[in-house]
C-alpha cells in the first residue's frame, strides 16, 4: 500500500465518509464531517482551521457534526440550498448553496458538485424534510490534482462525464453495499472514472455495509488502478 498519491495534497481519513483535503499551499477543506461515528471519535476542533465544509446530501451520516464543526472554525459551507437553507436554521453562516455542474472557486480551489444516484433527507428528529438531491465533488487544488468524493451513490454512466471533464487523480468510493455501491459496482465506477488511484469508503460502518476493500482490490487486479485502503485517523499524501 502507498501512503504517496503524488501531488502533494494530504487526504485524512476519519471513518465512513469523512475526510479532510489539505493543499501544498495549506487550504483546507473537510467533506461530509460525520466525526463521532462507530470507527472514530474525532473533535471538531481536531479538524483544525478549515476554508470550506462540503456536503454530499443530508442524510446523518454524511451531515454529521457540520453544525458544530462551521460554527467551531467558521468555515464556509458548500452544499446544495435545500441544506444551505436547513443549516441556515441552526445558526450556520458563510454558506454556498450550489448544484451539480456548477463551480465554485474557494480560496483558490475549485469545487464542482456532481452526480450522485442516491436519496437524502433531513432528520430533524421529529421526522424527515426534503434534503434536496445527493450529490458528489470533485476538489481542484491549486497544482491541478483532483480529488473526487463520491458521496453515496451507485454506480452510474456519466461517471465517464466526471473522467472526461475533471480527470480526477484520487476517486473516493463508497464500496459497503446495501445503500451504496457495493466492491462489484465500485470496481466498474473505478474503470469508468479511470483516476490513477481509488480509496473505498462507506464500509464496515454498520454490519449491512459489508463490502471490503480487499474484494474491491482483487477486483482491480488487472487494472492500473491502486487502491488505497485507509484506516480512521490515517492520512495519506
Ligand atoms: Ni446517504
Ligand atoms: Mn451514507
């Protein structure tokens, strides 16, 4: 396993979906900050000073600690307006609503919203309200390395559109099953989105999320594509 993808951004993994971009010019980004899951406990202020906070979709595991967490470091919030205007309500400033095709520059990085084959809503603990639609990114930091976050979703032809248009480096991808691809689909999006190497999340969490990444890399064997299995905690550059 390589702990060097090149490119010089350092991704922190810290369990399920959650992770942290940090660029070679020290800009900071975290995505779907669910920092107090079954893998790890982390504290927002562990996160450190952060110029954005993305969210894929509003369900609990992906939405996670954002409140806390854009109020602890005022980061600004990217995300589509049905959670902008949810976040909004709780007291969160400094939010980008946005939808898929756009993009926008934070800090000098580039956020584009893309596809996701998914649902989402927003539990407000007396029920669910829409949470707009699911959505994945990808992340351009200053030296051109690409980083795509699928959120949740299945495998998708215009995948190819993402490979296309944005040519991401990294791809992370759910691979657990049940409410996301599972190692099969995630080995067939890898090839379509064609990034040199691919970190699988959304595994293990919960006993139904039962794909591995070792299925995944017996899968790609064949394929110039490494995967690069994190543990929660870990960072990679
Ligand atoms: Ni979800
Ligand atoms: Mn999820």
């Amino acid at each position: 396993m390589s702990n060097k993808l090149g490119g010089g951004v350092k991704i922190t993994f810290f369990g399920h979906a959650a992770f942290r971009f940090e660029s070679p010019e020290g800009k900071t980004i975290a995505v779907d900050p669910w920092l107090e899951n079954p893998a790890r406990s982390t504290d927002v202020e562990a996160l450190g000073p952060l110029n954005a906070i993305l969210i894929t979709h509003a369900h609990g595991d992906h939405l996670g600690q954002a409140v806390s967490l854009a109020k602890a470091t005022r980061a600004r919030v990217v995300a589509q307006p049905e959670i902008c205007a949810y976040l909004g309500t709780q007291g969160v400033g400094n939010l980008i609503g946005m939808n898929k095709g756009g993009t926008v520059d934070v800090d000098g990085i580039k956020v584009a919203m893309t596809h996701a084959v998914h649902s989402s809503s927003i539990d407000t603990g007396k029920g669910l309200i829409p949470g707009g639609d699911p959505a994945g990114f990808v992340i351009t930091f200053e030296n051109g390395f690409a980083a795509y976050h699928a959120g949740d979703t299945g495998a998708f032809m215009d995948m190819k559109i993402i490979r296309d248009i944005y040519s991401p480096d990294v791809a992370l991808l759910p691979i657990g099953s049940h409410y996301v691809m599972d190692p099969r689909e995630a080995a067939y999006a890898a090839r379509l989105i064609g990034a040199r190497f691919v970190i699988p999340m959304h595994y293990g969490t919960f006993p139904v999320l039962s794909g591995t990444p070792e299925e995944l890399i017996e899968l790609l064997k064949d394929d110039d594509i490494e995967v690069v299995t994190m543990a929660a905690g870990e960072t990679v550059e």
